[in-house]
C-alpha cells in the first residue's frame, strides 16, 4: 500500500513539472536550453541551483527551467554520477579505477588543508573533475534536445487546450 502511495505522489511532482514547463512563457528554444543548462550544472558538484541562475540570467536563458533541472539533477543523480565521473575519469586519464577509488577515500578520510597543495591532490581531482564535466555537457545537450523536440510537439495542444478550458 506503501508502494501505491509513494508511486502515485512521485508521478504527481514529475506531471506538475511537466506541465509547469509549458505555462512558462519563452519561446521553446529558451525553456530548452534554460533546462539543459540546468542538468549541466546540477550534475556538477558544487555549482547547482545558484550557478544555474546566474549562468540563466547571464545566457538569456529561461531562468525558471535553468532552475528546474538543476533542482532534478542535483538530488536525485549525486551518487550515480559521481560513480560514473569516476570510471570516466580513470579510463580518460589512463588510471586504475581501484586506485583512483582509494586515493578518493584517503583524500576525504584523512583531510588536512596542506594536503591540497601537493601534486597527488590533482591526481585525484583532476580525473574526477573531467569525468563530471563530460557527463554533464552529454546529459545537459541530451536534455536539450529532448526537451526541445517534446515541447515544440506538444506546448500548441496544451496551450490549446487551455484556452478552450477557460472559455
């Protein structure tokens, strides 16, 4: 019964986004890109919600879809893609998954600021930081254009229909 209860209220919140998307007034390409942006800089750590604005707003970009995906991706993909940016970063930079995996975990278990200055901290970083970076410039277009194709197909038939139900 659970089940039923948390499925229903997760297709609720993905159905209210879906159709906050097409109330946003832009033209498609703005709503898009806003949104593509978003899951861009929501799958980087340490960037997200407020870099998703600023860049919106710097880019001409719809702000309230640049906000959204940032909000989606943020939250929910954190683990998946870390564990990606990872594989990703040690098959770019020729390393050892298990090495690169070890020297993540001594890097956070045993921090000291001193430890940022040696060579060792961009052995660590560096393949990690390259791995999001490519995983977020493919999920940010991919989202784009998805987004792009589905709003331009369906915005003139839900904002038909709209008009039709407030006459």
């Amino acid at each position: 019964m659970n089940k039923d209860i948390v499925k229903n209220k997760v297709v609720l919140f993905f159905t209210g986004l879906y159709k906050k998307l097409f109330k946003i007034n832009d033209t498609p390409q703005k709503i898009a890109l806003g949104l593509g942006l978003g899951v861009a800089l929501g799958v980087l750590p340490g960037t997200g919600p407020l870099a998703a604005l600023f860049l919106s707003i710097l880019l001409k970009v719809n702000r309230a879809s640049a906000l959204l995906g940032s909000l989606i991706t943020n939250t929910w993909l954190s683990l998946v893609t870390f564990l990606l940016a990872l594989r990703l970063g040690s098959a770019i930079f020729n390393i050892s998954l298990e090495a690169l995996r070890s020297e993540w975990r001594e890097l956070f278990n045993d921090f000291q600021l001193s430890y940022l200055l040696k060579s060792s901290f961009l052995k660590v970083i560096l393949p990690v930081s390259v791995g999001y970076l490519i995983i977020g410039i493919v999920l940010g277009l991919s989202v784009y254009l998805i987004a792009l194709i589905i709003i331009k197909s369906t915005k003139p038939r839900i904002l038909a229909a709209g008009r039709k139900n407030e006459s």
